[in-house]
C-alpha cells in the first residue's frame, strides 16, 4: 500500500517489580536475570535490532538501573581487556554496547495507573503518530525468523494492530488471552474480532494463546488515552493493552500472527527454569555437559 508507514520504533515495557520471582527479583530487575549467556532482555533488543527497528524506547522504574547500565558503552572495561589480551571478552563487551547505538536505546520513567497499558502510553507520546512494535521482556523466542520481523511482515500485509499468537493447548486457555478468530487469511495470519482474558476451557473461542508481541497503531494508543482519562475520572482498575486493543477491534481491523518458533515465558519460576535448561541445552557447548549430567543422575 502506498504511503503505508514503515515500523522503526519499539516500546519494551520494563517497569514491573517481577513479584512471581520474589525474591529472586528483590534486588535484581527480572529483565536482568540471565537466559543462557545473556540477560533476557538483551534477547529482546537484539530481535528488535535484527528485524530493523531503530529506535527504541525502554519503559522502567525505580530500581533499574542495571538496564542501563548493561548497554551503556564502557570503553574503558573493553580497552583494558583488549590490553590483557582477552579479545573475545572485549569484542562481546564491546557489541552489548554497540547495540544501544544500533537501536538508538532510550529510557523513560514510567507514570500513570497501573496496568500493561500505561508503559505503552507513556512512550506514544514521545514517539510520535507512527506503528510501533511492542515487546514484553519476559519472552524468549528462538526462531529462523525473529518473532519481530514476523509481526512487521504481517502489519506490511495488513495496514492493521496485529498480535503475536501461539498455538495452545485448550486446558491452558485460563493463563492467557484468547484471541476471537474471524477467519484465517493463511500463513499464519488470522483475523481477529477481539480477546476473553483467561476464559474457561469449555469458553475459550479458538486455541491460540495471545504472546507477548503487539503491533500497535494510533487508534489503538487513541484508545488507551480514552481509558486513561477515564481512570483518572474514576480511580478503578488498571489500564490494559488488550482492553485497548479489544475496544478497537469492535470496530477495525485486528489480525493474529501466528509465530513460527519456540517460545520461552521467564515470569514465573517453572517458566524460568524451563527457559534456562532449553538455552544450555541448544548451546554447543554446554548441551552435551548437561546432557551427560542428566544420564548420570541417580534416578
């Protein structure tokens, strides 16, 4: 479509305390804690930098500070390491800090009622009336394809919000949003008429589970805006994306990608642990260690 506006810019929302990992998370963000040989949300930034986004916009709060300093430069950390001679420790240190330049990384306080919502909010106003991507921090996706550049193929497709979507099982359907699907456009792609957050089985209206990955447009941040000033008129609840996102749908076009990969959640413990044994595993390195520690456990 002519005139259709390229996505550049991303939100990660990075403001919540991690109460699930308490008190794992009591002095260390969960957005710092390690997946594999890196923090997991270094694995968001870099899908963001590799799909082609170029500016990004981190929403925190109090007690972050780790964020920024993990992908703040330190020329003087990697000069003294390449004098030691430890070139394979300053060229790693050297590329977390290139990342920051790469996707113009910059931090934002969070303000505003509680609720998903609110860091997205937040960051539209600074960026602009463009698409944005959306990432939450908690996700690992491991994919030939990063589950990024898949929503952005999608919204090129559709001028359209789109959701990261993921097959599920029907007796999960109580732990997510479950997406109301219209019909499906193929290759993955579905379009979508709203969401029922964490529905019974027997209610839940299609097996998809609504992932961590949104494409967001202006009229779903106009939205959001409206349920902010409602809530400031009233002093109830939260400010919810998919609330946003459903409102919208009533009456506009919403799709569904279905992300092709594997997906890793990080915000609960089992969750966690689960994403940390399938990075060692899948690490040329360390697999075949683990692997052989596992066959001689005692039963």
């Amino acid at each position: 479509m002519i005139g259709r506006m390229k996505i550049r810019k991303a939100v990660i929302p990075a403001a919540g305390i991690g109460s699930r990992l308490l008190p794992l998370t009591k002095a260390i963000p969960k957005e710092m804690l390690p997946v594999g040989d890196k923090p997991v949300i270094e694995h968001t930034v870099r899908e963001l930098v590799s799909s082609g986004i170029t500016d990004i916009t981190i929403v925190v709060s109090s007690g972050k500070s780790l964020i920024q300093d993990h992908f703040r430069p330190n020329p003087a950390l990697v000069a003294q390491l390449r004098a030691d001679g430890k070139k394979a420790y300053a060229d790693a240190v050297a590329e977390v800090g290139e990342l920051s330049r790469l996707g113009h990384i910059t931090y934002l306080d969070q303000h505003g009622p509680y609720g998903n919502g609110t860091p997205v909010l937040n960051a539209a106003r600074n960026l602009g009336d463009e698409p944005m991507l959306v990432l939450w921090p908690d996700d690992v996706f491991v994919a030939d394809v990063p589950r990024a550049q898949q929503l952005i193929d999608a919204y090129e497709k559709t001028d359209a919000p789109v959701l990261a979507l993921m097959p599920m099982d029907p007796t999960d359907s109580q732990r997510y949003g479950v997406p109301v699907v219209a019909d499906d456009q193929g290759e993955g792609l579905l379009r979508i008429t709203g969401l029922r957050e964490k529905p019974k089985p027997e209610d839940a209206p299609s097996n998809y589970a609504a992932i961590g990955g949104y494409v967001v447009t202006p009229g779903v941040i106009e939205e959001l805006g409206r349920q902010t000033d409602h809530w400031y008129e009233h002093r109830t609840g939260e400010v919810y994306l998919t609330d946003a996102i459903n409102v919208h749908a009533a009456e506009n076009p919403v799709f569904g990608q279905v992300i092709r990969g594997d997906w890793y959640d990080t915000g609960n413990p089992a969750d966690y642990l689960i994403a940390q044994f399938a990075s060692a595993l899948a690490h040329p390195r360390y697999g075949p260690l683990l692997r052989n520690l596992a066959d001689n456990l005692e039963p």
